[in-house]
C-alpha cells in the first residue's frame, strides 16, 4: 500500500497500488517490450509510476510506455518485494519513442515538470527511496543532458528548493505486473488517483502543452 500522510487516514484502505491488485493473470509480471526499429527508450523515477507512465505516455512522439522498477540489486523483483525497501529499486516509467519526434533533451525536461524531483525520497504523500527522483542515463551524452537541464531547471527557480534528482547509470529495467499498466486510465475512481495522480497529471500538462499529443492539449 502507498505510504500516505495522516491526511488520508479516512481512506487509507482504498489508496494505493496494492489495493487496485486481483486475481488471474493481471497479477503476472509484464513483458518488456523491445524496441521497434528507429525506437529509442528512455527510463525515469518520480515517485509513484501510475503519474508518471501517463504524463509521459501523453507527450508527442512517445509510442508506449511501460511501468517497472530499476536502479535497485534484485532481479525480476515484485512490487511487494520493492516496497519493503530491501531491493533498493525505485518504481520507475520505461519511455519508448521516436527520437525523429521528440528529443531526449524534451523527454528529460518533460520528466522534471511530471513530478516534484526537490524532495528525497518522497512524493506527495508517498515516502522510501522506492518513490526517489531518479533519471538513467543510457550514454555520456544522456548525462550531459540530464545535468544540463537540472541546472536550467534549478536556474529558472521553478521550484523553490534544488533538485535533488539522482543521475546514474542505466543497467536493468524490470517490468511491474500486469494491473500496474496504464492504471491511471483505467482506475479513475480509485481515491488514490482522484486525490494525487490526477493533479499530478494536470498540473504536466499545464506546463508541458506544447509537447502533448492533440488529444491532450485542451
């Protein structure tokens, strides 16, 4: 279940991935996708996946995107397994795109506005180094970008405090199971997504409009 504040104690039991699993196959690991010709693929972390699956998914130029979990020391792990801390792996969104639509310096800076990447840890209500700010890198220049936007980011003082995102290595990716996939779409009545995904998700598109699919920009 999600870590939540005190302020949701009314309706902790209705909040929270562990509360939206069933039976059956949804329960199963999903399988990751390889990337199709002329794909590039792109991970990134910022607290809960559901939020940032979607606000990534509505950007141009992105083809799918997948939830999952990386940065950690445990293979094919599950999200009970993650959320006990012990695996080290952060919840995270594997973005595949077409870099002849969007660049990864605008997949990146789009990252930085899907959640708040100032605050160790912890999203919103949500706390553990499973919900850290986290962005791979797949190459040096992937790096420089990433470093080269949060110093934009922190320069324009966007957020009140610095980001404290963490930049490291790409090494493995390990898809979540099957009823973690595009939940925020399928899950609107879910308290957790009404009261913290969904703003989440607004206040992106606000920010990124520009970058939406059509569908997205109004």
């Amino acid at each position: 279940m999600k870590r939540i504040g005190l302020y949701f104690a009314s309706i902790i039991l209705f909040l929270g991935c562990a509360n939206g699993q069933t039976s059956g196959n949804k329960n199963a690991i999903a399988p990751v996708p390889k990337p199709a010709a002329g794909e590039a693929v792109a991970t990134f972390g910022g607290g809960c996946f559901w939020s940032m699956s979607e606000a990534m998914s509505e950007l141009k130029g992105v083809n799918k995107v997948v939830s999952g979990y990386a940065g950690g020391n445990t293979k094919n792990p599950t999200y009970e397994e993650v959320s006990t801390r012990t695996t080290n792996h952060a919840e995270v969104a594997q973005v595949y795109y077409n870099p002849k639509v969007i660049s990864y310096a605008t997949l990146a800076e789009s990252f930085f506005f899907a959640h708040d990447p100032t605050t160790l840890n912890r999203q919103g209500p949500d706390e553990g180094t499973d919900y850290r700010s986290i962005a791979f890198y797949r190459t040096p220049e992937e790096k420089a970008t990433i470093e080269g936007i949060i110093k934009k980011v922190n320069a324009t003082k966007h957020y009140s405090n610095p980001i404290v995102t963490q930049v490291v290595p790409f090494k493995a990716f390990y898809a979540a199971e099957n009823y973690h996939q595009g939940y925020y779409r399928t899950n609107g009545d879910n308290p957790y997504i009404s009261s913290v995904s969904e703003p989440k998700v607004m206040k992106f598109r606000k920010a990124m409009k520009a970058e939406l699919k059509p569908e997205f920009q109004k």
